[in-house]
C-alpha cells in the first residue's frame, strides 16, 4: 500500500475538572457526545442494532471554498471495565476505497489532582496519501473544539443545572432520531430544563452585579484572604483583591503584585501613582510602604472609586505609618474617586492636567479593565508620567481564536454583568496597538492566563459550595470568551 496509502494517529487530550462517571454519561451517550462535535449535523439510529448511527458532518473543501455534507456509519462501544472507561467508535466511511480505515477510542482516567479527570482521545486511520492533510486538519480542529465543549459542559452552568436535575431524578426521555439544524439541537425535555436553570442563573448573576452593587467589590476578599485555621472574628494579615499569580504559593495575591513590581523595573525614590485605581482596601499600597522586597518610593498616590475602601485604606496606610519609621518618611495621597479625569473632576485629581504632579510608575493592579474607558486611563496617564516613566497593567483581554459572531455576544456579556465595557473589549493585539497609538514604547505583554485563572478556580472551589458555583460559572465564561489575564508595561520616551 505505501506509499500511496498512510496510516496516521492523531491524539486529542484534555484535562477536565469532573469525575470519569460524569465525562462518560456524555461520551457513552451518543446523541450528547455528537452534540458538542462541531462539524455534525444530523444522527440517526440504526433501528435494528442500537449502537449503530448515521451522522451527516457539514464539511468545506479546500480553502473553505466550498461546502458539502458527508455521511457516514460508526458504532458506538461502550467501555466500562475497572480500569477503563470510555467508549470505542468504529467508522465505515462511504469513501472506502481512499479512506479505508477510521478508529475512534476515547478514555477517561484519573489524574494525580484529586476531581480531575483526563480525557484521551486516539483516532487512527488510514487514507490516500494526498487526503491525509485534509483529514488530519480537519480531524484534529473539530476534536479539539469537541473536547472543549465537553469541558466546558462537565465545568460550567450546562454541569451545575444538570445536576440539580439529577437530584429530581426526572425520567430521561431519549429521542431515537435526533436532528440538529443550523447546528442548534432539538433539545429534548431535560435539556431544554437544563436551558431554562442556565438562563435564570445566568440572569440572577446579572441582577447581583448590576443591581445588587454598582461596584462588584465589597469586603467579602477578607473571607478569600483569611488563612485556613485562621479565626473568622479577626481581619485576616492582607487584604488582596486581586486574582493571584499561582504558580508561587502560598502568597499568590501578593506574588501577582510583585510580579508587577518587577515588571515596572521600580527604583528607591521613584514617585509612584499606585493607581491600583481601586487598590482595593490598601495591601498594594502597604506593600510599596514595608515590603522588604520593593524599592521604597518617595511618594505614593493611590486613587480608587469605593468609599468603603478607601475609608479603609486610610485607616491601614495611617496605622502602619505611625508603627514603620521607614513607611512615615513616605508622602502618601490617596484620592476618592473615579480613575479617569472627568471635565467636571477637581484638580487634586492625580491625573488632573492642573494638578502638578508627575510619575515615574504607574500601576495598576486587575482594575484597569473597569475604567471608562481604559484607552482613556491610557491616555491621562501618559500625560502625567515623567520622561522615561513606566506604565504597568495586570490586566484582563482576549484572545484572538473564536468566530466572530460567537465574540459579538461575548462582548455584550462582559459589558452587560459589568465586567468591563465594551470599549475594553479588545483583542490582545489591539490592546498594544493602542498604546502605541497613544505614543508609549518599550511595549511588553506577557500572558500569564495559565498562572492566573486554573489557579484561582481551584481556590476558589475549594471555598465551599457558593464560591464553587461562582469558579465554574467564571471559569466557563473565561474559557469561552478566551479571556487572557495580561501583563502590561510601556514606557514614556524621552522626547
Ligand atoms: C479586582 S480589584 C483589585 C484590587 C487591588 N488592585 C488588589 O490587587 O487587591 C479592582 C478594583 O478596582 C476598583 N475600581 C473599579 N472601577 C474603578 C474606577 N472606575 N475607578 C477607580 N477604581 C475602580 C474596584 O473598586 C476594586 O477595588
């Protein structure tokens, strides 16, 4: 045969936070499984042997130049030995002559992290050797994008909803013939119950960010800051508000500030405009004030939008001064009020054109993707930084993988639950094209989204039921919307 034909194995992994009993009640399942495959359109079963299905894939040719539907057989085996579950998928292709050979095994185990599960996929086949890039492409793209949506099933709302179903153990009715249409299912009764818990929960999320609290934040972050073992009726050492940098533990807040720290290349006696512009309750300033491990700066300006915290902030910044020599000998302002200068703002205002001070660092630590606008934050900021003076962002973009339209409804979702407004939206290469716009060099984005994210849901989750229902609900929504946690730096040229 070769080398006109090839044989080829193509291998698709995932991680996934779940139980193999989970992941397998979708894989085993053919109609569940068939619907998170991007590329299917119709299945229908064989009625004289069960486990035998049609499935029409919606196929393009080369180049996207053309579409057509491709139908094929495939049995489904269920695995569920002791130490291997899954499920084994034999395909007979109509194409037999040049596609002669198509085995699909999924497998489910366990990993070394307790509740997470890896799913294996390995397809093996064997076609005419000018068909296997097509394949292979095609193959490894729609089984990818399959195991995301498996994860993003078994971790998000789809998961929490249908296991308050489960709990009313209603009785599933299957469909023997399932079609889906412009790649919208026919949802049967418990996935159209599963739709209707997704969407009040959803709604519900939205009222409590948008009605609840014009700013997400409170005091709630002490409970997250609070070490295990450590009494509830006393404030906790810190008070960070930040999503952490988890590969250094056990101080991921402080470690992700440092991070910035670093990034910022800050020097002893440099003016700092610690517009963590909410810099939350004030660790980030006390950090500039008594961290052994940052340059002390000679002065310090904080600005956030919080009464409460920055009520707070004065309070702790003011009590660690009068204990820390080192820490008084600082000049400190803090600023209430919005980050950006309005027309009708007052000049004390750190970014007030009449205001006469300058910065050699601005910082701004997991906020910036809140102001209206960022681009505006930018912009104020790079007028007030001295020449040579650094900006540095921890802040939250997007990736640039996705279909457009799919994007659209993500970014009126990140504006509609307040996450951010929808100027700030922006892919991470816009992201640095802005700040070139805005006259800034020197330019550094490094993503640090594997560090940050995994991390804190696995934090989170272990925090109890409602901090768990929280994790998956944002974890889903990062994965889908590819949101990418960013650090940011530009510098002001000399001239
Ligand atoms: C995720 S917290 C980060 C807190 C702090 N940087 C830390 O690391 O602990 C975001 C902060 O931004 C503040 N904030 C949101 N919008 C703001 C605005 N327009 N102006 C000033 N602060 C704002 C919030 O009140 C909150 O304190």
């Amino acid at each position: 045969m070769w080398p006109f034909f090839l044989e080829r194995t193509i291998l698709t992994r995932k991680r996934i936070r779940g139980s193999i009993a989970g992941v397998c009640e979708i894989v085993q399942n053919t109609e569940s499984w068939c619907s998170l495959h991007p590329l299917v359109t119709k299945i229908e079963q064989d009625p004289a042997n069960p486990r035998r299905y049609k499935i029409t894939d919606r196929l393009h040719g080369p180049m996207h130049l053309w579409e057509y539907d491709n139908s094929f057989h495939a049995v489904f085996e269920p695995k569920n030995d002791e130490h291997d579950r899954g499920v084994n998928v034999s395909v007979q292709l109509a194409q037999s002559f040049l596609f002669p050979k198509l085995e699909n095994k999924l497998r489910v185990m366990d990993t070394e992290e307790p509740g997470v599960v890896e799913v294996l996929e390995t397809v093996e086949l064997r076609a005419f050797c000018i068909l296997i890039p097509y394949i292979t492409s095609n193959l490894t793209k729609s089984h990818n994008a399959s195991m995301d949506k498996l994860a993003e099933k078994i971790e998000g709302i789809l998961w929490l909803c249908r296991y308050m179903i489960c709990s009313h153990s209603m009785p599933q009715k299957r469909s023997q013939l399932i079609h889906l249409h412009n790649g919208r299912l026919h949802a049967d009764m418990p996935e159209a119950l599963t739709l209707v818990l997704a969407l009040f929960l959803t709604l519900g999320f939205i009222v409590f960010f948008r009605v609840a609290s014009r700013d997400p934040y409170g005091l709630y972050h002490l409970t997250l800051n609070r070490e295990p073992g450590e009494d509830p009726n006393f404030t906790p050492k810190t008070e960070w508000l930040n999503q952490g940098y988890w590969k250094v533990s056990p101080t991921p807040f402080t470690a992700l500030a440092l991070k910035l720290v670093e990034a910022a290349k800050l020097k002893g006696g440099d003016r700092v405009l610690d517009s963590d512009v909410g810099h939350g309750t004030g660790e980030s300033l006390i950090m500039f004030l008594t961290d052994p491990a940052v340059p002390r700066p000679s002065r310090l300006t904080g600005v956030t939008s919080l009464t409460s915290h920055y009520k707070r902030s004065k309070e702790r910044v003011s009590r660690v001064r009068a204990l820390n020599d080192e820490a008084a000998k600082v000049r400190v302002d803090l600023y209430h009020g919005d980050a950006i200068c309005r027309s009708t703002t007052p000049p004390t205002h750190p970014l007030h054109v009449l205001n006469a001070a300058k910065f050699d660092v601005i910082f701004a630590l997991d906020c910036a993707y809140h102001f209206n606008t960022r681009k505006e934050f930018l912009a104020q900021a790079h007028r007030k930084l001295t020449p040579e003076g650094r900006i540095v962002l921890g802040d939250l973009c997007f990736g640039t993988d996705g279909p457009p339209a799919q994007k659209t409804t993500l970014f009126r979702t990140a504006e509609i639950i307040g996450l951010m407004p929808k100027e700030n939206v922006v892919p991470t290469r816009e992201y640095i094209q802005i700040l070139e716009e805005l006259g800034y060099t020197d330019i550094v984005l490094e993503d640090i989204t594997a560090d940050v994210f995994p991390g804190l849901v696995n934090f989170l989750c272990a925090k109890g039921f409602l901090w768990r229902m929280y994790a998956n609900i944002i974890g889903w929504y990062r994965r889908i919307a590819h949101i990418r946690f960013v650090i940011v730096t530009g510098r002001k040229p000399l001239i």
